[in-house]
C-alpha cells in the first residue's frame, strides 16, 4: 500500500530513486523499482546487489535532503536501500547511509553537547529498530561489528594519540546501548553478549551500571600511572609543570591508595598504557555524559558509577592534570570556554588553561599575542601562579614581560625581564645550542667575531628553517628592554648584512614587542650598527609578496619612512611600489619644506616611475607647482623625452614662457630639443592652438607608432567658437599627450578647451570611445577611456554603463573596474549616481571595490566625505517641494504623492479621495499622453522601491556607525528632499557635542521639530545631528519617546527604539575575543547575504574560491567575524556554517582583509558600546535569532 507523501516528499524520493539507480549503474534504469518500494507501492526489494558501491555520493546527499523533510517509513525504505548498496570501503570524510539513519542523536559529542528533548536513547532505538525492520539486523551486526573492531585499533596502536579517538569509542558505546535494549529472541541476545564480552572490562562495568566494579576496576587500573609514574615526553604534565610540586602529589596518592606498592625505578609506566587508560576512564565519563543528554544533566542526575569515574578521574587528574583535561576535553574541538566546560567535573583552580594556551599559541605561526596578553593581564594573580607552576622558561619569561608591562611585580627572586630573557635563551631543552650561543654573545661573553665564526650559529637567522623553536629563540630577545645593552649589542648583529636582516626582521615582527623604529631611535646612531643596511631592509620588507614574510605594521612603517625621507629618496627605484607611493605622499604633504633641488628629484622620481598611482601623484604635484625655477631645474636634470616634453608644455602657462623657454636654449646642446623650444618661443604669443599644433608636427616615429590603431583623420572635426574646422594636428596632439595617461586623464589637455567648443569635443570623445570598444577594448590601449572622460559628457554614462555590466559578465573585471573610475571624472551628477548603483548593486568584489574607491576619489575632489557625496546624489524623483509631481492624459491629469508608508498614491482631485494606481485612459484622453503617463508612474513605483531599499539600509547603517551631519546638511538632506522628509519624520535625532548626547528631537510633518516632552525646538544650522541609539537614552524617555510615535500613528521606518541592544560584561572587558556567538548551523548562502546586507563584506577567497571572514568598517575601527568558511561561489551540497570568533581591531591601510594579515585585537572593554552592540546585532539577526 502506498505511503501517503505530499508532493514535495514524492519529489524528493523520485530524485534519490534515479540518482541512486544511476550511481548503481547507467546500463539498466532501476529508478520505479527503487520508487515503488520506497513509497511503499510494493514490498519487494530493488533487484540490486549488496555492498558493491564505492561511489554513492548523490545518493548520500539525497537521502539528507528527503530526512530532512520525512522521518517517517519513506526514508528508511531510501536509507535500507543505501545501507544494502554501500561497500565497506568508505571515506572517512563522508557520512554514511548507516549514521545518516540513525539521527544525529546517536553522534557523540563532548562537553559542550547538550540534547534536545528527553529520552536520548529512546530515540536512537526507535530509529535503530526502523532500520532493522527495512534493512535488516544483519545490517546492525555488520556495523557494531565495524565500530568494536576500530575501538579495539585505535586501543591496539601504540603510535596514535587515543584522545583523537575519543568519539569514535563513545559512539561505539553509544550504538552497542541502543542494540542492547532492543526487543529481541535468545539469538539476539545471544549476539549482546558475544559484543559484550569483546569489550574492556572498563566499558562493560560502566555499561551494567556496576559502581563497586567501577571503582575496583579504576584502582587497578591507575596503579601503574601512579607508582610507575610516566617522566618521558608522552607525560605533558611533567614535561611542563613543576616536576617538585607533582611528585608530592603523587606520593600523597601512594600513601592514601597505594601504600604497599613498590616504587621501583624500572617500573615505569609505558606510553601505551599511559594512554590507554586515560583513553578507557575518560571515555567512559563521556559515554556516560552523552547518555544522560550533556554535561550538566549527568551532574543533576549523577548516579554511583558516574561518582566513581568521577571521584578516580579527579584523584588521576592530581599528577596528570593536563593529560585528563586534554581527553576529556577531545570532543570539544577549538573550546574557549574549557573551565566552564570542566566545572563540576574537575578542580578549576590552578591555571591550567594559562599554561594549555602558552603550550598551543606560543610556538604557533601567527601568535593571537592580544589574547595571551588579556589572559594574563586580565588575572594577574593567576598569572603569578603559572609563573611559578611552569618549567617552561620561556613561558616565564613571556608572562614576566607581560606583567611587568603591566606594572605588576614579581617576588624579588623571580629577578628582571632581562634575566627571565636570559634563562629563556640558555635552557638546554627549549633554546638549544642557538639559544645558548646568542645567551653568550647578548650578554658580552662572547665577541661578535667569535660568534659569527661558529657556521651554527648563522641557522638562527635562517628564514627557511621553519622551526618554530627558532623563531621562538628570537621572539625571546625582542622582550629584551630596547634600551639594554643586550639590545644593542643584538642591532649590531641585526644589521650586518650576512646576517640576512630582512629576513631576520620578518621573524622578529612575528613578536608583538618588536618595533624596528624603537630599535633604531635607541641604537640607529650606534657607530657599531650599519644603520643605512638596517633602514634599508626595513623598507625592503613591506615589499615582499610570500605569505611567509611579516610586515611592518602600517603606522610604524609610514612614520619610519617620514623620519627617514632623504635617505628613502636615495634608495627610491629599489623600493616597493606602495613605499615609493607612501614616501611621495609623505613628501608632497602639506607642511613639508623642500628645498628647490630635493621636490625636483622627488618630482622627477615620480614622473619615472612606472607605478600609475606613483606616476600620477608626481604629476598632480607638478601641475599644482608652476614655478619658473623649479620647470628650468626638472628639464635641466631630466633624461627622459616625455618628462621634458612635459615640462616645455607646462612653462608656456607661465606668465613670461619666453624668458624661460631662452633660458633653456642657451643651455641646451641638442638639435632636436632647441629647434622644439624655439617652435614653443615663436609660438607663445600665437596661444595654446598654435603650440599644439606644432608640438604634433614634432612628435616622433616612435610615438606616434602608439596611436596606430587610430585614424585621426577619421575622428570627428574639433572646432572653434566661430565654428571654424580646426588644424587636424590638434586631435594627434590630444592622442599624443594621452596615451601615457592611463590611470588618470592628462588634466593639462584642460587647455584646449580654450579655443575648441565642449561639443565638439564631446563628439571627438564619443567616438574615440567606441571605436576602442570596437577594437575589443585593448587594456594597453585603456588611456583611451580617460580621455573620453576628460572630454566627454552625459551620454557616456550610458555607454560605460553597458560595457561595465558585459565586461563584468565576461570575466574581464580589471578593465571594468577601471571603467568605473574613469566614470568618476565625468563630473557629472548622472555619472556619480551610475557608479553609487554599481557599488549596490554589482557583485564583483574588484569592480564593487573600484566603485567604492571612485566615489572616494569623486568626493575628495569635491571636498566632500563619501558618505556627504551619497547624501548629495539622492534623487527627489521629480517631485516638487510640496512633494507632488502631475502626469497628464491631455484633458485630465492627476496628482502623484508619496505617502507616510513611502508609496505612491495618485490623488483623484474630482472625488477627493488617493487610489494607488491610474486609472485607465478614456475616450477623451490623449492615448500617447495617457501611455507616457502609464510608463512613468511604473517606472517611478521602481524607482521609489530602489530608492526606499537603498536609504533604509543608508539610514541604518548611519545609526549603527553613528554618522554625523552638520545641521546645514541635515536640512539640505532630510528637510528639502521630500521623500527623505518621510524617513525623518519617523525617527528619532540626537545633538551631539564632543561626542556626546546632549537633546533628543524628532522632525514633524508640518516642518517643525519637537522635543520629548512635546516643546518646540529651534534647529541649530551648526550643530551636530545623528540618530540616536538606545544604549545612550534611558529607559524612561525610550517609553516617552515611543508613546508620543503611537499618538502620532508613526511606524519607525526601522527599529530604532526597540532595537535589541547588547552589552560586554564586565569579565570580557580585557577579551581580545568574544565568544558568545550563536552556535546553531548556519545557511552557506543566507547568512553570508544577510551580513552583506548590513554592511559587512566577505573577506579574501583563499585555495579553491574558500573564504573564512567576514569584516565590517567602523571608520577607526573593524569588526572581524570568522567561520568555518565556504565557498564564494554557490553550488549544491554546500555545507553549513558555524561560527568562530569575533575580535576588534584597529582600521589601516596594511592587508586587512588578507588571511595572513597581522591584527592586533582590541580588548572589548575599549570597543564603543554602540559598536559593539550594533555588531553582535546584526550577527544575530543574519543568524535568524
């Protein structure tokens, strides 16, 4: 009889039967078989032989999708069928059809795990019996059989870390429970049994619930861990704790339980019994966590046999206290909260945790040195305790600089910084010979030449050598006081030149106490230090593109290069790009003095350059500067043609060119160059038209071979202002003097708009624009766009606009997003508005990115901020200042308002009365009118939902950043745009005064404003107005404020003053981390689109399209929030997400949004309550809670 099934569950069972006939094999279509029996049609079996598929990957994924939707007798008909095809061969990777029946109750998890509902394993039994009634008992055997034969391995292998294992043995536990209990003849029983007794004799204790045998069995057991007490490398404890403090434990231990066992020295305890028992008692307490449906069930429900594991797991955790936390702790992987996650099981006094993450973070690649710090700043008192319960000499030497930082002493016999430093790099074990020998040298005993003779000592600087033991020796000597005498004597090794500086410098900025800067104020003056090499290396080191080297921080390497300018200048053409670009930006400043000769090799310096953003800083300098001295120097000291030729055209914006232009002739000795000043003489007083044309006539071959794809000839005509055709040397003049611009439009071709009209150039534009699109858009040829922008007008916007969408589409996002720029130097409103759409609307990170930069750009010309520019490219839609614009139909039209609700209604002025649509046309209307009219209202419903859309999340965002607006722009924004008046009727505004909330108002229909107590308020054009937030009103004038909105029936357009806020407590205020991020499974694809909704963008895809973070810009200040990453690209079968951690940091200019980007997080206690709130907040929310 068939199964009833709605629709969708028959869908999803006919696509499982043909995926999983077609896997099974293509040559004979078994899709209606598999249907048939799966929607219960028939009881027979599919024809299909058992345990032959290695490849059921679609089927899988199948089956997920119909569980999802039915639990029922479909699904298990489906998952019988899988079971009966998978072969034994499966990757370890991928669930199979067995796990995917029996429910994700009958998953082990660790401490953090809690279950849903009651009667956990009554749950995995009834779906343990719905498969043994479709796919047979036979089945369960095979898999119980699977899964005691992997615990037996994994107990067996001697090599492997048996906590790893830890949820394959629980789940074993777990599934062996749920097949003991079920119904079952004496054979069944029978086979419980045979199952039992393969069990260690632990596990079938904890099993029958035998607490006597427990605790006999647990004596027995830990006999050889407490009196053949592990001291090799497999006992972490003793490798890391006090050794002293430990053996006292451990001989209270065999005083209370052992006092008749012998001690001999010969007896100690093997790794793999070491191992194992850990592995079997702390698993047993896991199984039984699981069982009792998490952790703090089974402390409320605790029976004898749970206090006896537990009472043995505490005494064990005495000698071996991290060897305990570490198993049982094993299924809890990357847990924050481990001493939440332990209490109630185990002691949390001692500050195990501290030394757990020295132990993890310490010798990593990238140190998380914030958190480090906050945890022992944070509880100086435990970190004292570390201090003294660590054998690591460099984690003592760690938390001492870190305390001392901090203002917090030590006991004198801890000694200084200097000697913990000292100790660090001497000990045997941690340092090595490296260690020791750079101890010797830093301390003077031994002398640079004698330590550099010695060929082992060169490996400490070996960038190659990723020995995390290596790097650790120098991170020890950056905790060094840099004013020491050991710090000195360490910047005169550093800056020997063999001694690989750069890279020795990338490893020491792996340490957070590191500045290079520092170093040279206190010993760049040293005689001993080869200052020059050092500074050298330092502006090498920001160049280097290999994940493996570590930047200088932003703001140290801006303000190394502007104390070192001259001598950045005098290594300038073997910088990197962006230090060239950083140390012209530096130069060209406002404030910094030059002298004649340092601006003009700067200036020359620039225009070399074959850096675009270098090459067009420079000459943006050169054009703000016409100085007569200054041109005769750059053309007297220049070889390059192009540069010359520049500088000859600029003198002739001089006041007396021709007494320059003679100065040059006199000084010049080539024939080519005098004969093109003189043409420059003859022609000055003639204007720019003459000049042009003959500086044309004089270009040579080589040159003009750049521009032969064009026809010159075939351009549209320039003319002048009496419509005269003007000489066609002027349009290979304009080509000419353009096609080594193709990061920016040659502003000084502004001239020939003197004597050619706008539309003729235009036109001139126009063309030159399509004839290189017609070409393919040749990327070597793109200087053509900017001089299309230079010259053009508003028709282009259409065009780039339609090539911008093609070109993104068709993999070609560079020259797109170059397109985009070149739209910003339109200046023209329709261009701005085009490009605000892109940024909105286009998906493409790189030309998404350009739009973002282009409007930068616009709005710094303009002198605006960005977000003043959007404000001014609000459209009014056409409506007047009474907020009305009329269509008509000939004899009648009709009146267009928008309402309170921000939609369109059409006032019908006969009846009085607004409907929301026109009406349809009659017989007396005009119908072309009528049809004008038709498509102008559905365009503009279109355009008001765009706009509505994109303001709502401007309008938020301005909350959430706390934008402020001078009142002047405020008015200009919210008062005189009528549709903006809308918004600002709903919501609630602030005066701000040094940052701070000083009056509350809201903006009235009638044009008025009020206050909270319903007065009258006069706005102030000079203050300071932004939406306030909840955090910064108390609750009574909230309620105050929300009461006066329902008097007046206004929604708030979004929700302000019911916002869910959020708070840091008072334990996280030193976090670098906050951890209390929703732990649920998250869409791939619906949160990612949330988050971008509420401003935040993905970070960089890393191997194969995988991005693992999200950041969101606070001005200052950036949000980062790491998950477990996905793909940037959607396909099926994308898995789900969890999140990670979220941190603070501080906004600059270094890689920010680069995986191996170096941030430094701010402790949450230091992020503005409004910042943090707000982030939290849309997290949650993207996340559905």
């Amino acid at each position: 009889m068939m199964i009833t099934a709605d629709r969708t569950i028959e869908t999803l069972a006919e696509k499982f039967a043909q995926v999983c006939s077609d896997e099974y094999s293509l040559k004979t279509d078994r899709s209606e078989q598999i249907y048939d029996y799966i929607m219960g049609n028939t009881d027979t079996f599919p024809d299909m032989l058992g345990k032959k598929s290695h490849y059921t990957y679609l089927s899988t994924e199948a089956l997920m999708k119909l569980g999802r939707k039915d639990e029922g007798d479909v699904f298990f008909r489906a998952g019988a069928i899988l079971i009966h095809l998978e072969s034994d061969y499966r990757n370890s990777w991928r669930e199979s059809a067995f796990s995917l029946c029996l429910g994700d109750d009958a998953k082990a998890y660790g401490l953090a795990g809690k279950t849903k509902g009651n009667d956990r394993m009554g749950k995995v039994a009834a779906r343990l019996e719905n498969i043994r009634t479709y796919a047979g008992n036979s089945e369960i055997v095979d898999e119980l059989k699977r899964s005691l034969t992997k615990m037996q391995r994994h107990l067996e292998n001697q090599k492997t870390n048996h906590a790893n294992n830890s949820n394959d043995m629980v789940e074993a536990l777990l599934l062996f429970h749920a097949y003991s209990g079920l119904p079952g003849d004496a054979k069944h029983d029978a086979k419980v049994q045979s199952f039992n007794n393969e069990l260690p004799e632990l596990y079938r204790a904890v099993l029958a619930r035998d607490a006597s045998l427990v605790r006999r069995l647990l004596h027995t057991l830990f006999e050889p861990l407490v009196v053949g007490y592990a001291q090799t490398k497999d006992n972490r404890s003793w490798q890391e704790l006090d050794q002293e403090w430990l053996e006292q434990k451990r001989k209270a231990i065999m005083a209370n339980r052992y006092p008749d066992a012998s001690t001999g020295g010969k007896d100690r305890v093997t790794p793999s019994v070491l191992q194992n028992t850990l592995m079997l008692a702390c698993t047993s307490l896991l199984y039984l966590v699981n069982v009792a449906g998490g952790k703090e069930a089974f402390l409320d429900k605790q029976d004898d046999t749970g206090l006896a594991l537990l009472e043995g797991l505490r005494e064990l955790h005495e000698i071996y206290p991290l060897e305990v936390r570490h198993y049982l702790l094993s299924m809890d992987y990357r847990a924050k909260n481990t001493e939440e996650l332990l209490s109630g099981l185990l002691p949390v006094d001692e500050p195990f945790r501290l030394i757990e993450q020295l132990c993890t973070d310490l010798y990593s690649h990238y140190v998380p040195w914030q958190a480090l710090q906050a945890s022992i700043a944070g509880d100086p008192e435990r970190a004292k305790r570390a201090f003294d319960l660590s054998r690591s000499a460099y984690f003592r030497a760690f938390i001492h600089k870190v305390l001392d930082d901090h203002g917090v002493a030590l006991p004198p016999e801890a000694g200084t910084v200097e000697d913990a430093v000292f100790a660090a790099l001497r000990h045997p074990l941690e340092a090595g010979r490296h260690g020791l020998n750079a101890a010797r040298y830093l301390s003077g005993e031994t002398s640079l030449e004698d330590y550099w003779k010695d060929n082992v000592n060169r490996a400490l600087f070996t960038h190659l050598n990723r020995n995390p033991k290596r790097i650790a020796n120098l991170i020890k000597i950056t905790f060094l006081p840099v004013e020491s005498e050991a710090m000195r004597r360490f910047a005169v090794l550093l800056s020997r030149p063999e001694t690989g500086t750069m890279e020795a410098l990338s490893d020491l900025y792996s340490s957070y106490a590191f500045s290079g800067q520092q170093l040279l104020k206190a010993h760049g003056d040293d005689p001993e230090v080869n200052r020059d090499h050092l500074l050298s290396s330092l502006f090498q080191l920001n160049g280097m593109r290999d994940y493996s080297y570590r930047a200088v921080p932003h703001d140290e390497y801006a303000q190394i290069v502007e104390q070192n300018l001259e001598f950045a200048f005098s290594q300038y053409k073997s910088l990197p790009a962006d230090t060239r670009l950083l140390a012209l930006d530096i130069a060209f400043g406002e404030g910094k003095q030059l002298t004649l000769e340092q601006i003009s090799s700067t200036l020359r310096l620039g225009l070399q350059d074959s850096s675009k953003k270098a090459n067009a800083l420079a000459a943006a300098k050169f054009n703000r500067t016409p100085d007569p001295e200054l041109y005769i120097h750059v053309y007297r000291n220049e070889k390059k043609a192009g540069i010359k030729e520049m500088v000859l055209n600029a003198i002739r914006s001089l006041e007396q060119p021709q007494t320059v232009y003679q100065s040059l002739l006199t000084s010049e000795k080539s024939a080519d160059w005098k004969t093109l000043i003189r043409i420059l003489m003859d022609t000055a007083e003639l204007g720019p038209m003459h000049a042009h044309a003959a500086l044309a006539e004089q270009a040579d071959a080589k040159k003009r071979s750049r521009i032969g794809w064009l026809s010159a000839s075939e351009l549209p005509d320039l003319t002048g202002a009496d419509g005269e055709v003007l000489d066609e040397r002027i349009k290979t003049y304009i080509l000419l003097q353009s096609v080594d611009h193709s990061a920016a439009p040659n502003e000084g071709l502004n001239e020939v708009r003197t004597y050619a009209t706008a539309d003729s150039l235009a036109r001139f534009a126009m063309e030159l624009l399509q004839v290189w699109i017609q070409e393919g858009a040749p990327a070597k040829e793109k200087w053509a766009m900017y001089l299309s922008a230079l010259f053009g007008d508003v028709q282009l916007v259409s065009i780039f606009m339609r090539q911008i969408k093609e070109w993104t589409e068709n993999s070609r996002g560079a020259i797109a997003a170059d397109a985009v720029k070149v739209l910003a130097y339109l200046k023209e409103p329709a261009a701005l508005m085009a490009i605000d759409s892109i940024k909105r609307s286009v998906k493409n990170r790189q030309v998404k990115t350009a739009a973002e930069e282009a409007l930068l750009l616009a709005a710094e010309q303009m002198g605006l901020t960005a977000e003043q520019l959007e404000d001014r490219l609000v459209s009014s839609l056409g409506f007047d200042e009474k907020g009305t614009q009329r269509l008509s139909y000939g004899e009648r039209s009709f009146l267009i308002k928008v309402n309170t609700d921000l939609q369109l209604v059409v006032w019908n002025e006969e009846a009085g009365k607004a409907v929301k649509s026109l009406p349809a046309p009659g017989q007396k209307d005009d119908p072309d009118l009528a049809s004008m009219a038709k498509a102008w209202f559905t365009q503009l419903k279109k355009d008001l939902k765009t706009m509505v859309n994109v303001q709502m999340q401007r309008l938020e965002e301005s909350l959430s950043k706390q934008r402020l607006w001078t009142g002047e722009d405020w008015k200009r924004l919210f008062v005189d745009n009528v549709i903006m008046q809308k918004f600002a009727v709903g919501l609630i505004w602030g005066v701000y005064e040094d940052g701070g909330l000083t009056l509350t108002f809201r903006y009235m229909e009638d044009g008025t404003f009020n206050t909270v107590d319903e007065e009258e308020y006069e706005l102030d054009l000079a203050s300071r107005i932004g939406l306030v937030h909840p955090l910064e009103l108390e609750a009574s004038v909230i309620e105050a404020w929300k009461t006066q909105l329902e008097d007046y029936e206004i929604v708030q357009p979004f929700a302000q003053l019911q916002r869910e806020t959020h708070a840091i407590l008072e334990e996280e205020q030193d976090k670098g981390e906050y951890e209390r991020l929703p732990d649920a499974e998250l869409s791939p694809t619906g949160f990612p689109k949330a988050l971008e909704k509420y401003g935040w963008i993905k970070g960089q895809p890393m191997d194969g399209g995988w991005y693992h973070e999200f950041y969101k810009n606070y001005g200052d200040m950036k949000a980062e929030l790491t998950f477990s990453g996905t793909s940037i690209s959607y396909y099926e079968g994308l898995e789900d997400i969890t999140l990670e951690s979220l941190i603070f940091f501080k906004a600059g200019k270094e890689r920010d949004y680069s995986y191996y980007s170096d941030r430094k997080p701010i402790p949450l206690g230091k992020v503005p309550g409004r910042v943090f709130s707000e982030t939290v907040y849309d997290i949650l929310r993207a996340a559905g809670r």
